[in-house]
C-alpha cells in the first residue's frame, strides 16, 4: 500500500506541551479506515500506518494506564 502524506495536516499529541518526545497524527485519513502516525522531531521520517480500530484502542488504553507510567 502507497500513501501520499504531501498535503495532510498532522496534528501534534495533546502531551506534546512539554518539549518531550511526541507524536503527530493525520485525522483526516480515519475516515478511510487508517491512522498515520509519525515522530513530530522527524517529520520527514516514516509514518506508521495503524486501522483507525487499532489507534483508537491504543488512545484508550493510554488513557486507562495500560502501558504504565510515563
């Protein structure tokens, strides 16, 4: 599978107000059913490709602690 992600808006992790280590996502490609994923210090890097279903239980479960402490 080929993506183009030249004319997307990545949108930064909301815990990304520290300076720390973030990630940025591609809303607008979860109406067809995939997540992008990308580090935001390397935006020229990979993205990581996740099923919107497969983001939207990671979200959850950093939500509810499921990987523990940051």
């Amino acid at each position: 599978m080929s993506i183009t992600f030249a004319e997307a808006t990545w949108v930064k992790s909301s815990y990304s107000q520290t300076g720390g280590e973030c990630i940025e996502w591609a809303p607008a490609f979860a109406a067809q059913g995939t997540v992008p994923v990308r580090d935001s210090k390397n935006p020229d890097g990979p993205a990581l490709i996740f099923t919107a279903e497969g983001f939207t239980a990671f979200v959850q479960g950093v939500k509810h602690g499921a990987f523990g402490a940051a």
